[in-house]
C-alpha cells in the first residue's frame, strides 16, 4: 500500500475535488457547458483524432447536460469518475476549464484497477498540467478508491500524450492492437501501468520532486 494511507472504501466519496496550486480537478457542472462547447469548437482538430469513439454510432450522450448526469450516475455507482481540469489564474475563486481528466474501466473484486484518460486545451498545453492533474486522481485511486493497478492506453501516434505516463513514473507493458474504436476505427495503443506499490510516497509528490519548477505554471506560490 502506498505510504499516503490505506484506502477509505471501495466506493470512495463523491465529489471529490483535488488540488494543487492553481490547478483544481472537480466534477463537470451543468454550468460547464458553454466552457464546454467552446473548448471543443477551438479544439477540434488538436482533439477530434484521439478521441474515443464507439462502433455503435448513437449510443453515448447526445447533449452536455445528458453526459454529465451520466458521470454522475456512473460515479455514484463506482465505476468510473470524470473531472474537470480548472484553473483559477483568471480570478480567485472562478475557475476555468481547461481539459478532462477520467478514471473508467473500474473493476473490484481481485483485480482493483481502472483506466486513466485525459486531454487538455492545446492554448495552455505545454505547462505541465496534464500531468499534475493525471498525478492527482492517481493518489486518489490508490488511496481513495482503493485501486491496487492503474493504466494508462496511449496510441502510438500520440507523442505528447505518451510523455504523461513517462513523466509520471508508470511502466510500458506493450502494444494492444485494435484495442481502443477511436475516431470511427479500432486503434492499437501503448499501454502503461502503475501498481500501488510502485507509487511509493505518491505519485504528485514524485512528480513534483523530479521536475523543476513547482509543477503548473503560476504567477503565484501554492496554497
């Protein structure tokens, strides 16, 4: 077990909100949608071909608010949490949104593991939140959720997805060919992996202690 504690419960607490500095993760709201929308509209093509789709066209949410009851609903049943990636630069106290971080894929019972997924705004990529954010809900699962594996599926394409899991200390297992159906085909990916034990005194905290700076970029010291 991690040094950070033993977990709480299987079904952990909801919502959850994780920070560090200025950057919060917290469950989308219904609020979120304009935020939303404008951020897919500006990102299209720097999101549209790694996004995760599916064989059965139709089948997921058809409007933002659909979606976020969804995340609701699967979060009161434990099988999977999203959060917003948020920033509070602008203002303290009104947050901005700024990406998507996902835990999904829950499985208990003897294997307790899940899946991570996440993607960030490209007009504040490069300064090191993706992996703060990614760092947060791994010391979630492991000590909140009570997760003994996590994994992250990268395709192989995706450079700057792929230095996520490097930076944060999380082993190459391999390919998974036709793994994941992602922008309308099945796509092979990296897939990588981080057990409980191999996250020592937690996962941001080696993080912040291998990268210089004090992780995202801020014009302010940390709360």
């Amino acid at each position: 077990m991690s040094a950070l504690g033993p977990a709480s419960s299987l079904h952990s607490p909801w919502p959850a909100v994780l920070r560090h500095d200025v950057l919060t993760v917290r469950p989308l709201r219904f609020r979120d949608r304009a935020a939303w929308q404008e951020q897919r509209a500006s990102n299209a093509d720097w999101l549209t071909p790694w996004d995760a789709t599916s064989p059965h066209p139709g089948s997921g949410p058809r409007t933002f608010a659909q979606m976020v009851r969804w995340q609701r609903r699967a979060a009161r049943q434990g099988s999977g949490y999203t959060w917003g990636i948020t920033l509070d630069t602008d203002a303290p106290g009104r947050d901005r949104l700024v990406g998507l971080v996902s835990l999904g894929g829950i499985q208990y019972g003897s294997v307790l593991s899940g899946a991570i997924g996440y993607w960030i705004d490209r007009r504040v990529a490069g300064r090191g939140l993706t992996p703060v954010a990614v760092a947060l809900v791994c010391d979630w699962a492991f000590v909140m959720a009570g997760l003994h594996r996590l994994e992250i599926n990268v395709r192989p394409e995706n450079t700057a997805s792929i230095r996520v899991p490097e930076k944060l200390g999380f082993r190459r297992e391999g390919l998974r060919e036709r793994y994941l159906h992602v922008a309308g085909d099945w796509c092979d990916h990296l897939a990588y992996a981080l057990t409980v034990e191999e996250s020592g005194d937690g996962v941001l905290a080696r993080l912040l202690a291998t990268t210089p700076g004090r992780g995202p970029t801020s014009p302010r010291p940390p709360a």
